[in-house]
C-alpha cells in the first residue's frame, strides 16, 4: 500500500515500482509527476495518478492483465483514442478517466465493465454516441459525460441503468 497524494512531489516515477510484488494500492494523486504514464506492479487492484502530468497516449498493452477495481488517471494531460482493451478489465468498480484530451468514440468494450458504479469520461472530446452496450452497465450508479462533443438523440441507454444516482450529461449536442 502506498498513499503520496497531495504533496509536491515533482519528476518520473521510478520503473522499480512496477518490481513490487505485493503492490496493490497505489495512490500518487495530486502531485506534480510528468512524462509518459508509468510502469505498475501486476498486483495492482487500486491505481490512482490523477492530478499529474502524465502525457500522451495510453499504450495498447499498458494495463493488461491487471485486476484493477479502481482506476483514476484524471486531470492530467492523456491524449488519443481511449483503448478498446479497457473492457477486458471487468473487475474495475471506480473508472475516472476525465479531464484529458481523449479524442475518440467511446469504444463499445466499454460496455463490457458490468461491475462499474462509477464512470466519469468528462471534460475531454469525445465524439459520437454512447454505444448500445451501455444497456449491461446496470450497477452503474454516477454516470458524468458532460463537456464533449456527443451528439444524436438522447441517449437510451441510460434507461437500463436502474441503480444510476449522478447523471451529467450536459454540454454536449444531445436532442430530441
């Protein structure tokens, strides 16, 4: 377990955290790391590196195999497509993703996740639709989309989730 949120802790992360094999909680949320995402343990159920600096694209091959319930890499500055493999982890419960430059459709794999209660995909540039996946994510209870740029009629979708609490789906171009 490791916990160094919120401090001003500055620079890469060393490649020797991913050499922790009994790592299953990492939290280095609020700090001031930079560069490419980094290497993680394999025992990893919680990851948490938001409010970082962490540039460029999610490699394709970056969390596979990894049995996360909880996966936060907001605020920081992400970019390209949001990686279709994201709906092989079907353990994540926590999915916060938001405030980045994602720039795609939201991948229908996604739809995959039905342990997710929370999914946050705000604040970056999506396009598109909800995939009609969505419908299996019925334990969903905080759904946050708003500022992208979805569009087409009202997403459906949502009348599958019964259990939702926090819907945000505003500033976006949804109609009808």
């Amino acid at each position: 377990f490791i916990d160094l949120q919120s401090n001003l802790i500055y620079g890469t992360i060393p490649t020797t955290t991913s050499l922790i094999t009994s790592l299953t909680h990492l939290t280095l949320s609020n700090n001031r790391f930079k560069d490419t995402l980094p290497i993680v343990s394999p025992t990893l159920n919680h990851l948490d590196i938001s409010l970082n600096f962490f540039t460029g694209n999610i490699p394709s091959n970056y969390l596979n195999g990894l049995l996360l319930t909880t996966l936060k890499i907001s605020d920081n500055l992400l970019l390209g497509p949001i990686p279709t493999y994201m709906g092989n982890m079907t353990w994540l419960v926590h999915l916060s993703i938001d405030n980045n430059f994602f720039n795609s459709t939201i991948p229908s794999e996604l739809g995959l996740l039905t342990s997710l209660t929370e999914l946050d995909i705000s604040f970056n540039n999506i396009l598109g639709t909800l995939p009609i996946t969505f419908q299996k994510l019925i334990l969903l209870q905080q759904l946050r989309i708003n500022n992208n740029y979805f569009s087409n009629i009202f997403p459906n979708e949502i009348t599958y989730m019964p259990l939702l609490e926090v819907l945000n789906i505003g500033n976006n171009n949804f109609h009808g």
